[in-house]
C-alpha cells in the first residue's frame, strides 16, 4: 500500500473516529440534574402543559443543546422557574447533555400520571 493511500485511508479513519462515540462518563445525569429536571418538571405539570411541553421535546431533541444556549438569551425571563443564577446554569449545563431530554419528559409524565392521573 502506498503512503498516499495510507494518509487516505488515515485520514477516513481520523474523520469518522466519533461517529459512533458513547457519552462521555461528565455527561451522564447527575442527582443534581434530577432535582433540577423535576423542578421544571412541576412547573410544566402545574400550569397543565404537559402535552405541548412533551411535543415540543420530543421534536426539539436533536437540537437539546442549541436550545440550552438560547435559554442562556432567555435568562431574565426564566426567573419564574428557577430561584437563582446558578440554579439556572446549571439547568442550562444540564441540558447540553443528551440524556438530558428524555429525563425531563420521564419526570413530566410521572408527575402528570400521579397528579392527574
């Protein structure tokens, strides 16, 4: 094999390394993480919006990151959820993780299922 076809063939290999990568251990869900999810969670639960919240979710999951950087542009306005700055941070931190989405849908369906049955 020729080492043009090497770099070649070094190069695919290079640019495909993370095509299939696991989560990092750092972007596993935390208890924190928790806490925050079912503190959103409630406040979608109790002003019943759950079926828009889920729908939005669901369709905004590929985009879970994109979305946590435009909270950080919405923060003077996410007040109303969360009681200080770095609570918020750190939801917003919490959703730049990819399981970050399917936690928060767990935790609307299970307080939507216990709270109105």
């Amino acid at each position: 094999m020729s080492s043009k076809n090497t770099s070649l063939l070094t190069r695919l290999k290079n640019y495909c390394a993370h095509a299939f990568a696991v989560s990092p251990p750092e972007s596993a869900i935390t208890e924190d993480d928790e806490v925050l999810a079912e503190k959103a969670a409630a406040f979608i639960v109790r002003r019943r919006l759950t079926a828009p919240a889920i729908m939005l979710l669901e369709t905004g999951r590929p985009f879970n990151y994109i979305g946590s950087q435009l909270l950080t542009f919405l923060s003077p306005f996410v007040s109303i959820i969360f009681s200080s700055t770095a609570e918020f941070d750190r939801f917003t931190r919490f959703l730049e993780k990819r399981e970050s989405i399917p936690c928060l849908i767990r935790h609307i369906e299970t307080l939507e299922n216990k709270n109105h049955g």
